[in-house]
C-alpha cells in the first residue's frame, strides 16, 4: 500500500460538539509535554489551552472568536536599549507606577473584575460577585482594593460605590508594556521551551482536521507566545503583590487573560489566591475540565482555590480540574444572592413586577432564540409575561437584538427593558419559570426554587444534576408544542423559595486566613 493510499485510508476525526472540543484537550495533553511549555517562569499550557478552545468553539458555532475582556494592548517598537534614554523618555509611565505604590497601600484583600460583573442597582454599579463580602470586611475595618480590567473608557457615566478603592490597569498599562518591551520581554525570550511543538502538530494533522487557527495559535514561537498583553499585566499584578501584599486576591473568570496574569503574579508571590464563581464550571467548560499530567501542584495561572455556590458546582468541579484535589473546592454561597437577602426590603418600591413571569437568559456564545422558543411566545403571550434577558457581554450589540426580535415578530410580546435591568436575584424570586439554552442562571433559578427548561444541548451536559434533581429539564425534540406542554406543567408549581441564611464573610475569611 502506498503512502497515498494510507493517507486515503485514515479517517481524521472533525470537531462537531463540545465533548470533541475536550477530547481533543485530553488528546494534546496527553500526546505531548505541553505541561513543560514555558517562558522562563511561567507555564503557559493553561493560557494557550484556552486559545486553542475559543478558536475551536468559535469554528463550531460558526461565529468570531470569543473576546476577551482586557486592556487594549498595542504593540509598539522596542525603545532604545540604553537605560538613561528609558528614563528621559518615560518619566510619566515612572510617575504613574510611582503613584500606584503609594495609592494601594494600606490594604488587605484584592478582588479584581470587569464592568461586565457589575449591575445597576438604582444607578450604583455593584461588583455582583464582591460587594457583600466587601462590605463586611469594612465593618472589621479590613480594606479591599479593586482592580478592574475592563477599559477604564467604558466606565463612563458609571457610579461605583467605594469609588476611592477602585484602581484601573488602564491607568498603568502603558507603563508596565514598555518595561516589557524594554527588558522583560527579551528576557523570556532567552530562557523559553516548547519541547514536542513540532510532533505535537504533525499528531494532530495526521489523527485530527482543524482550523488552521488552532496550528496557528500552537505553532507559535518564544517571540509570538511572548508578544501577548498576558506579560505587561503580569508585571502590574507582581508589583501589586509585593507592594500591598494582600492575604487574599480574588478572582472572576480565571480563564480571562487578566485572570492569568493576576493567579499567575499571586501565586509566585505566595499570596492566597480564589476564583469566585460567576457561570457553570461544568467538567464539559474547557477551563474546569479534567487535566491530563498537569504538575502536582497544578499550574499558577489558575487559583489556588475555588470558591461556589452550590453543592452541585463543587461536584462539577471535583469531576473536572479539582478532580485530584477536593480541597481546593470552598463552599460559601453566592455572594449576589446575599445582597439580596440583606437589601431587598430596601428595594420594595423601587421595582414592579407582573404576575405569571416566564424568564428567559440568553447564552452569550449562541444565537439568539430558536424558532421553536419564537413560536410558543407567539402562541402564549396574552396568558404568561415573557422577559427575555440580555447577557452582560451582549450589551454591545443590544441593537442587533432587538432588531432580531423584531424582525422575528415579538418585540412587542416580550419586556426585554426591566428583564436586562433588574437584578436577576429579585426577578428570578418573581419569576414562575426559567428558560435558556446554557447560561449559568440556571444555577441561580434552582436556589429560588424556580425550574429551568433547558433548550441546548450543551445545558444538558452542564446542568446533569439539576436534570437528576428535577430542577432542570432538557428538551430534546425543538418542537413549540412540546415546550408550550412542559411551560403548562411547571408553571403552577409551588412559589419560588427565597435564599434565606445570612453569611457573615470576615468571619469566613478570617478564619479561613487562621487555618
């Protein structure tokens, strides 16, 4: 046989769903030593696994690659080598550090994020995931700095509370970059490895097709992996640990570029180090999968701990990256849900809501709403009040939706308005039935009782314990008349439940400082 013949006789495997996309991860890592990959200190397996996974995910559903939330990063020329011509030449970028070392002192506990993890509540916009535990480290007295990543450009006519502990990269970023380019780049560069880079790629053409994304993103050299806004953040985030020296940094979304450089800089710098959980970390997400030959004491970029909701989350987890270390899983309840608890009878006249809410979550990844989801509003408006939510990262392109809905015949049937506007806690406690195709409300909905009609087949694979727990339930079959049957039969069922149990954090945190 012939090595044409061969090659016509060996059938590549094609990414079709998202268990491919994961099977393809445990592939790589268990084919090649990519957990040696490095730039000097810095293993850059995780950082790249997420690349690779966006790309794949976005030749799956056909869309632009995933964007994410980060400064604006633009490369420029090396400046000149010599280090009296950097100080002449960069004497505000030195002012500015200068200025940070003395503003963040003074405090104990970092929590970093994005303007896309704050809500409007009465026109103050609350870090969700943060506040309550903020707040109640102010009453023992203990400081919070937050750090955000968004572009300090789209905080513009926002109102944040404890606005004089809020610090933005974009402030700095300039600065750090050009110490990159000025020195540490070239430094990484000099003592960088990629061992199996070549096999690896040779693998996977002759067992896999891929989009040439993928082999773009792994082939590229020390020069290519290094030019990357991961480095000048980096560098922000290690003088924010050896300056401040936080006890604890706190993280949202890990797997964000920000998130990495942040884990990566704490953990070097042995400061405690926790991701909060903002979605579902099903063993099916890419980031909270199963690792395959990850080193022992896992990888920096990630955290070292992983704070969730619910016992379903941390069962998600202790099948996926904290397989081998069930420790690493803190239980401590959703945060949002506790400003709720503590606030609402404050917010009682500030919202209205109408009876029979039938809630919908749009994913941010997918398209919009199926034709099935189209029609059974078509068919059941005048009988129950249909909200649709727009996700947080889709509020660019708002427009563009609800010109979809328009254009589909239901935006006069539905309240997108207060349904994007509202907090999701007080809704979800008004609302009789959740329904998405696999956003992590569905998590949300089963703490306040109200069940959730699952419409992707991904959220079957996420929400697996929902489904066995008969809070969640997946339609297979798109069919209108099958989802109007399954709204009739959970529609009446019993009131929502409210969360109800007030945690105190300091204490937690204290004592978990103490251990």
């Amino acid at each position: 046989m012939t090595n044409q013949t061969k090659e016509h006789t060996i059938k590549r495997k094609k990414i079709a769903s998202y268990k491919d996309v994961i099977d393809l991860l445990n592939f790589i890592e268990s084919e090649a030593p990519v957990n040696k990959w490095r730039l000097r200190t810095h293993h850059i397996w995780p950082m790249v696994k997420i690349q690779i996974s966006f790309a794949l995910l976005a030749d799956l559903r056909n869309t632009p690659p995933l964007k994410q939330e980060k400064t604006s990063f633009i490369p420029s020329n090396q400046p000149k080598r010599t280090f009296f011509s950097f100080l002449s030449n960069n004497a505000k970028d030195i002012l500015s550090i200068v200025k940070l070392f003395f503003k963040t002192r003074g405090y104990s506990y970092v929590f970093a994020g994005a303007l896309s993890h704050r809500e409007n509540v009465q026109g103050v916009h609350f870090n969700k995931f943060y506040h309550s535990i903020i707040e109640d480290l102010e009453v023992v007295n203990q400081r919070a700095l937050q750090i955000e990543y968004s572009p300090k450009e789209s905080y513009n006519n926002t109102h944040l509370p404890n606005r004089k502990d809020v610090i933005f990269i974009d402030d700095y970023f300039r600065a750090f970059n050009k110490i990159h380019l000025f020195y540490y780049k070239n430094w990484l560069i000099k003592d960088s490895d990629f061992p199996g880079q070549e096999y690896l790629a040779d693998n996977l053409r002759g067992n896999y097709e891929l989009p040439s994304s993928v082999y773009n993103i792994l082939g590229k050299s020390a020069v290519g992996f290094s030019d990357n806004s991961y480095f000048p953040i980096y560098l922000f985030f290690n003088f924010i640990a050896k300056t401040v020296k936080p006890q604890i940094g706190f993280g949202l979304c890990y797997y964000d570029i920000n998130m990495l450089a942040m884990f990566e800089a704490f953990n070097q710098n042995k400061v405690k180090t926790i991701e909060i959980q903002h979605g579902p970390q099903s063993p099916f997400h890419p980031a909270y999968a199963k690792q395959i030959n990850a080193p022992s004491a896992g990888y920096k970029m990630q955290p070292g701990l992983f704070w969730v909701w619910d016992n379903n989350s941390a069962l998600d987890l202790s099948k996926g990256i904290c397989s081998k270390a069930k420790e690493q899983i803190l239980q401590f309840g959703n945060p949002w849900h506790q400003y709720w608890i503590r606030n609402e009878i404050n917010h009682n006249g500030d919202y209205q809501f109408s009876d029979n809410i039938v809630l919908v979550c749009l994913s941010p990844f997918q398209s919009y709403l199926e034709d099935f989801v189209i029609e059974a509003i078509k068919q059941t408006h005048q009988k129950y009040n249909w909200w649709i939510r727009i996700h947080p990262r889709q509020k660019e392109i708002k427009d563009e939706i609800l010109d979809f809905f328009n254009q589909n015949g239901i935006l006069n049937l539905i309240n997108h308005k207060d349904a994007t506007e509202y907090p999701l806690p007080l809704i979800l406690s008004h609302s009789r039935l959740h329904i998405t195709k696999v956003s992590g409300t569905t998590i949300e909905a089963a703490a306040f009782n109200v069940p959730t009609i699952l419409t992707h087949e991904l959220g079957k694979e996420y929400y697996q314990e929902q489904i066995m727990q008969k809070k969640a339930i997946y339609i297979e079959h798109q069919d209108t008349k099958v989802l109007v049957n399954e709204i009739e039969n959970h529609i009446n069922s019993q009131s929502p439940n409210k969360v109800s149990q007030i945690i105190d954090y300091s204490k937690i945190l204290n004592s978990f400082i103490s251990n």
